[in-house]
C-alpha cells in the first residue's frame, strides 16, 4: 500500500502528501482520528516513502511524494523489520507509555540511520504518555536530529497533554465513508448486525451477540500469545539466569496483556461504530451518513424498531463498558452486561 491510496480515504493524508511535495515535512507529527489501526497504517506510509529507494517523485518539485511500495526498504517496512523504523506503543497493565522506553527510544533518536535516509519513530498511543514520560520527551520533541522524524498518534487528541501537542504538526486523519476498515472488520459487523436483528427484539437475541464477540477475542488472544512468545527472549537456546528469565516472563505476560487489551478495544470500538449508525439513521439520516453501509439493512431494521433516545443511550452504555475494560472488571462479565443492556 502507497500514500496514494489512503488519499483516496482520506483527506488529512492529502495533508501530508502536501507537505512532502513543497519539502516542508515538520519535525514531529500529531495525527488523531478514530481508527488507530488506520492511523497507524497512515504513519507506517509516510514512513516507508521517506525511506523508499525508489520513490514517486512530484513533477513539479522533484521532491519525493510516495513510496514504490515495492523496492527492498518498503517490503521491510511492510514486514516491521526496517531498522530505522520504530513503533512505540503503550504497555502494561496500566496501558501506560513507560518513561524507560522513553529513554529508550531518545538514545536511539540520535544515532544515524542505518539503511535509510530518516529515522521515523512512530508513538502509538500518544494519550498515554504520562507526564514523567511526557517530561523525559519534550526536548527530543522541540528538536529531533535531522533525518529523524517523530509521529504521534492518537484517538483521543484531549487526552494529549498540552505540553506535547502543542509541539507537534496536528494533522485530522478523519476518515469517510465504510473506509478505515477492512475488509474483515466490515465483515464481522455484517454478521454481527445480522444475528441482532435476526431474532426478535428481545434478551434472547442480544445474548446470541456474546458468542461472535467472545469467540473472536479468544482467537486472538491466542494468536497475540503465539506471536510475541515467538519473539521473547525466552525463546532463545542460550541458557538464562533465574532471575533474568522471570524478567521476561514478566515482560512478556505485559506485553501481551497490552497488545489484547488495544486490540480488544478497536474490536468494540466497531461495535460503537455500528451503534452510531443506528443512532443516526433514528435521527432519519440515510446509508450516506453510515459508516457500515454493507449492513445498512440491519441497521435500518434496528432504527425502526427503538426511539432515537434508546438509540443515544445504547452509545453511552457501551462508551460505559469500554471505559470499564480499562480498568481490572473481569472481562465475560462485562461483556456480557455491556452487550444484554444494548437496546436492538
Ligand atoms: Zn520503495
């Protein structure tokens, strides 16, 4: 994937792209919007055509505007592994950006690339940086080396301290119409509205919305499991001391923690989507307004059948379980009160 292509979805892209074509790139980037996995997809772009070896030049400047999303750094890029692209994303049971992976990421913000012309690091999660960590971060911030590139992400842009934001180049990755998710996740919403709507207003079919949801976070927990225990130092032949091994574990027991828990949220986060629509299509909006227009039927069926307060409401509540799962409730619980309250 190309920056062209996210353009076509995007307006705040367009943005970006224009900044690479006048050569006015800023140091550091805020980029907020609803969907982080399409913010992320965004920064990863934007990343790739500053490294790509062989980039779309602009006809007017000469300057470079998009990757090949082909050539050797791209590819590397696509796979995670470019050396000079870092994520940074939030960890632990607190969800919480650490100030040591601050430190982390400022002693390497000041070596030189190693394959490519920038080293873009990518903060995912900027709302969780709390102030200490904040604090460590500003100078870096105020002024990265040249050939570095800082981006900032988040779907909550008030929840940035002021401190941060207000260094950053604020950029609106707003998305239009049914884009922003895959192709997948408009599936998963489409069965999802279908088994709502299928049976009877009532207990009985709000109940059956459990088993795709849960049955789906058990997926991937296992296969967040699978992955990061893949990539844990535990795994290595060399023979590790007691307590550096109960380091890992611990770390590692974090990490997938964080990874389920932000994965977990984007997956309701859809279900909020999809509630939203219903809402609007009970104030008499139509398909163009929706962000699921597969399952507009659905959703339609849904508006008839509850009054555009009960609509509001089903909001609130499930910004409530939302809310809920970041603090320690225990989870089915949760899931299961937040869903049967949900009025369909
Ligand atoms: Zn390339």
């Amino acid at each position: 994937m190309a920056l062209a292509e996210l353009v076509d979805q995007c307006e705040g892209v367009s943005v970006l792209q224009k900044s690479l074509k006048n050569g006015r790139l800023a140091h550091a980037y805020l980029l907020f919007g609803p969907d982080q996995t399409f913010l992320e997809k965004v920064a990863l772009n934007l990343a790739k055509t500053l490294n790509c070896n062989n980039p779309v030049q602009s006809e007017n400047s000469g300057l470079t505007v998009d990757c090949c999303d082909q050539c050797d750094s791209c590819r590397k890029t696509d796979r995670s592994n470019h050396p000079d692209i870092q994520f940074v994303r939030p960890e632990s049971k607190l969800r919480r950006i650490s100030i040591h992976k601050i430190r982390e990421l400022m002693r390497t913000v000041y070596l030189s690339p190693l394959l490519g012309a920038y080293k873009v690091f990518i903060l995912a999660g900027a709302d969780r940086l709390g102030p200490e960590a904040a604090n460590a971060f500003l100078k870096t911030l105020e002024e990265p080396p040249n050939g570095s590139l800082l981006i900032l992400l988040t779907s909550d842009p008030d929840k940035v301290l002021e401190t941060i934001r207000s260094r950053c180049l604020r950029v609106n990755i707003g998305m239009g119409q049914g884009v922003g998710f895959s192709p997948d996740q408009q599936d998963w919403i489409l069965n999802f509205s279908k088994i709502a709507t299928e049976s009877k207003q009532g207990l009985l079919a709000r109940y059956q919305l459990l088993s795709p949801l849960v049955e789906w976070l058990k997926k991937r927990h296992e296969l967040i499991k699978k992955q990061l225990e893949a990539e844990s130092p535990l795994k290595l032949s060399v023979e590790l001391e007691p307590a550096a091994k109960e380091r890992f574990k611990k770390e590692l027991d974090a990490a997938i923690e964080a990874e389920y828990r932000r994965e977990r949220s984007e997956q309701l986060k859809l279900i909020q989507w999809w509630l939203r629509d219903i809402w609007l299509s009970c104030l008499g909006n139509d398909n163009a307004s929706f962000r699921f227009p597969t399952a507009a039927d659905y959703t339609r069926i849904v508006s008839a059948r509850i009054s555009s307060r009960q609509a509001r409401q089903n909001l609130d509540q499930f910004e409530t379980t939302q809310g809920l799962l970041q603090t320690n409730v225990q989870e089915g619980l949760t899931l299961e009160v937040g869903l049967l309250k949900l009025n369909l």
